[in-house]
C-alpha cells in the first residue's frame, strides 16, 4: 500500500510538472506586471498628490510613502483608466494624502513582487507663501535650444513648472 501512494505521488508531480510547463497552460502562469515609464504626479496640494503609474496589468499599485526611505505610509490604486494603446496599457491613479506643505517626500511604487526606484517630491506651500515657477511651452523642434531652456530653468530652482503644449519623448 505505501509503495503505490508513493507512485501515485510521483505521478501526480510529474503530470504537475507537464501541465505547468506545457505551452497553452494559460490557467496556470501567472505574469509580472511592466510600468511602462517612471510614476509620475498630478494635481499637487500642501496636504496631497496623485501619483500615476501607467503598466500593462490592471492589478492594484501600492505606493509607499514618507519623510525618508523607510516610508510608512502607503496608499492603493483608487481609479485606472485604459489607455488607446495596442496593446493596451492602464493608468492608475494613487492619491497620496496626510502629507505637510513645502514638505520633501520620499515615493515609490509596488505591483506583483515588483518596486520602483525610489522618487521624490515637493508638496505645495501652505496658501499665501511665495514660491518660483517657470513657464515653459512648445519647443517644435532643435534640441539644442531645448538644452538650453531646460538648464536656464533647472538654475532658477523653480517649486512648479507649467508647460503650454505638448510634451514628447520622440518626434512621434
């Protein structure tokens, strides 16, 4: 009798084995969410911020956040919208709340087993305090002139920066 539970039991691993190694065994793999770019934030107050995290999977992110690297406060995915890619990808949006004005932050990212590096961020100034913006918009084409408008702007240490037009990656 134990030597045919044993044999069931080796039969039973390997069929195992083959189900989960055998192309069309869909059910069972299971795949890691991509970001597809860096998370990146929104709609900045004194007291929070939307953090965006654009990936191929509409499973939750999670954002761990705090005054220093350890964190400790954390927020979840509150809304995702589907972009028009092919395929497509997904936006979640993470509001960030509980936080101080002109207050440096420490963020990052989680989803399926994978983190982001960690970023970090400025929170608005209580209302009534001055703070240095800089106006940048379209730059068409010549990226010599736009390095040159980006260290002008990166030299005057702005706390926000508005952008009149589109932003572009590459000439698509």
């Amino acid at each position: 009798m134990l030597q045919l539970s044993r044999r069931v039991v080796a039969l039973t691993l390997v069929l195992l084995l083959l189900f989960v190694l055998l192309p069309g065994s869909q059910s069972v793999r299971t795949s890691v969410a991509a970001m597809q770019m860096s998370p990146y934030l929104q709609a900045v107050t004194p007291s929070s911020v939307y953090v965006l995290v654009e990936d191929d999977s509409t499973t939750p992110v999670t954002v761990d956040y705090g005054l220093t690297t350890a964190y400790g406060m954390t927020a979840t995915t509150e809304s995702t919208a589907t972009t028009t890619a092919s395929p497509a990808t997904y936006v979640h949006n993470i509001k960030l709340t509980g936080l101080q004005p002109n207050t440096l932050y420490h963020y990052r990212a989680f989803q399926s087993g994978v983190y982001s590096n960690d970023y970090t961020f400025t929170t608005a100034g209580a209302p009534g305090t001055q703070f240095r913006f800089a106006w940048i918009a379209d730059m068409r084409t010549g990226t010599s002139v736009h390095d040159q408008i980006a260290a002008r702007v990166l030299s005057a240490n702005p706390q926000v920066s508005l952008y009149g037009g589109d932003l572009a990656y590459d000439g698509s």
